[in-house]
C-alpha cells in the first residue's frame, strides 16, 4: 500500500483498491473502518487476473446502488477515518531488525 | 550515522528511523534495495552487493514501496536463490501468506509513516526528502466546502505539480522509465500544488463555456 491508499480514506473517502492480498484486512488492522455495503472480498484472492475481474464486478454493482444514501448512512466511517491520520500510530515493525 | 541504506526508496529512511526512536543500525547488518529505482541493478551492482553482503551477518533486502505480483516473484527468486546464512525480506507487502523458506520477513507499513510524517511531521530543512521539494511548493488551500478539492494531492504537489511534468517527458518514450533513472529531478524546480477544483454543477460548466466563448472573441478582435 501507498499513500494512494491513504489519501482518499484519510480525506473521507470510500476506497475500492486493487492491490498485495490482504491489504484490506491490513487496513482495518491500522485501525481504519471500512463500509458494509462494499464487498471486499476481491482482495482475498491471490489470482490477479480473477481479482481484477472480481473488483470490476463489485465497481459495476456498487455503480447500481444509492450511492448518496450510502454516503450519509456511513458519514460516521468516513468521519473516524479522517482522524485516523492523528490516531494511528507509526508502524515500527522495522525494529526487528535490531533483534536478529 | 546510518549510511549503509542506499536507493530511492530509503532516500528519507534515515529520518524515519529517527522518529521510531532509532538512531543506528546494528553494525552488522547489510541491506540491498530489491527494487531499481537508479537503474543500477545490473551484473555489476549484483556482483558487488554478493560479495559486500559475505563481510556481514545478516542481510536485509528490502521494498518499501509498494510492487505488483510480477516484480514480487522476481524478487522472491532473487532472495530466494541469494547465498547468505541469515536473511531477512524487509517489505511493505502486507500479504500474511507470503513466505521464503529460509527468510525471515518483516512487513513494514513504511508507506503508512511516509504518508503520517507528511502531515504530522516539521519538515527538517536539511534533508532531501523523498518527494520534498526543497520548499519551493506553494502552500495548499484546501477549500473542503468544494467536493473536488477533497481528491487533494501530496504536501509535496507530486501529483499534480510534478508529474504532469513528468508525464510530458515519458509520453516520448515506449514504457515508463522514472526521471530518477535518467538523472532529472524537479527537486529543485518550483511545484504546484494548489488545484483549481472541476466544475460540480451544470450551471458553473455554463458559465464557464460563456466565459470561454467572451475571451476567445476577444482575442479574435486583436488577431
């Protein structure tokens, strides 16, 4: 993930990336919430091919739906998001290295 | 002083370091940047980093930018088959499953801190940081009231003010090639970074075509 990830969730954005498997589980383990309305589940597969189609299907159907009403149902997300740039803390997995 | 990381993607790893609260690197740790920022990882630079990385104990490759599938597997093979007894996949690959016998791997969100220090951070104004812009990047209005202006774009104005640049420059050649690999920077050069956000409403579109049509009469009484 880059900061292509965390500009638009951080700026109160819904996101639908394409990106390592896992991403999205990696995510909401920073600590960013996700809505229920879009299903993920694309980023469980590890096919790319497949998980492209998967996204595109989930774009489509997303594209059907009362985007608006989903907007305002969900502002609490998007509002938690944007403090997740003074909340989450600096990852210091790199640390590690000083262990080994 | 930290003067072991080399690349582009470590360019700032250095003051990242020092937020985490790390000063140093252990003193025999050898690190090799997986992905060719410079253009440099030829039959030379590997011979060179094969037998730099025996005078060490541990080894660290890393990626610290995010990388698709293909370039992954590459780099899975070439950590895989690198001969050295202690070795350590340093990456921002967050995919649980992703495993080399033999290799220890660490996931690091550096990206995450990179984008966090971005906002939260005082630039230090000696050091050249990864997409910094020596200052010279106009301050940011950020008008929230406009939707657009909500897609926003890097303190560093690498979205708008650098790389409309730069994609004038690559559309010449056949695929992408980054200036860095050519030796042109823009850090030095002024950046924009403010936006002009698109119009939202048919009626502002409107006007804005009328407006068009006025100064390009305009123009046509002094041609």
């Amino acid at each position: 993930m880059t900061e292509k990830t965390f500009e638009p969730l951080t700026k109160g954005h819904f996101i639908l990336p394409l990106s390592n498997t896992g991403s999205i589980a990696r995510i909401q383990e920073l600590g960013f919430k996700l809505p229920d309305f879009i299903d993920y589940s694309y980023d469980l597969e590890s096919n790319i091919d497949l998980k492209f189609d998967m996204l595109l299907s989930e774009f489509k159907r997303l594209l059907t739906l009362d985007l608006n009403t989903l907007y305002q149902q969900n502002k609490q997300i998007l509002e938690h998001n944007k403090n997740c740039l003074s909340t989450i803390p600096y990852d210091n997995s790199i640390l590690e290295i000083f262990n080994v | 002083m930290i003067n072991v990381i080399q690349g582009i993607e470590g360019d700032d790893l250095l003051w990242h370091l020092k937020l985490l609260g790390a000063n140093e690197l252990p003193k025999n740790v050898y690190f090799i940047p997986l992905v060719n920022h410079y253009n440099l990882h030829n039959a030379d630079w590997f011979n060179n980093v094969r037998n730099q990385a025996k005078n060490f104990d541990t080894v660290v490759f890393y990626d610290l930018v995010h990388i698709g599938d293909y370039e992954q597997i590459i780099f899975k093979k070439v950590v895989s088959e690198f001969e050295h007894p202690n070795k350590i996949y340093l990456t921002v690959n967050q995919n649980k499953s992703f495993q080399i016998d033999s290799v220890k791997i660490i996931r690091w969100d550096f990206m995450w801190n990179r984008y966090k220090a971005y906002y939260t951070e005082s630039v230090p104004t000696n050091l050249h940081l990864h997409h910094y812009s020596h200052g010279n990047y106009h301050t940011i209005d950020i008008n929230y009231h406009l939707t657009r202006n909500k897609k926003f774009m890097s303190p560093m104005g690498r979205e708008y003010g650098l790389r409309t640049r730069l994609y004038d420059i690559v559309k010449n050649h056949d695929g992408y090639i980054s200036n860095r690999s050519k030796g042109i920077t823009f850090e030095n050069e002024p950046v924009m970074a403010s936006l002009i956000p698109y119009p939202t409403n048919f009626t502002t579109i409107l006007i804005l075509v009328y407006m068009l049509k006025v100064t390009a009469a305009i123009a046509n009484l002094y041609i």
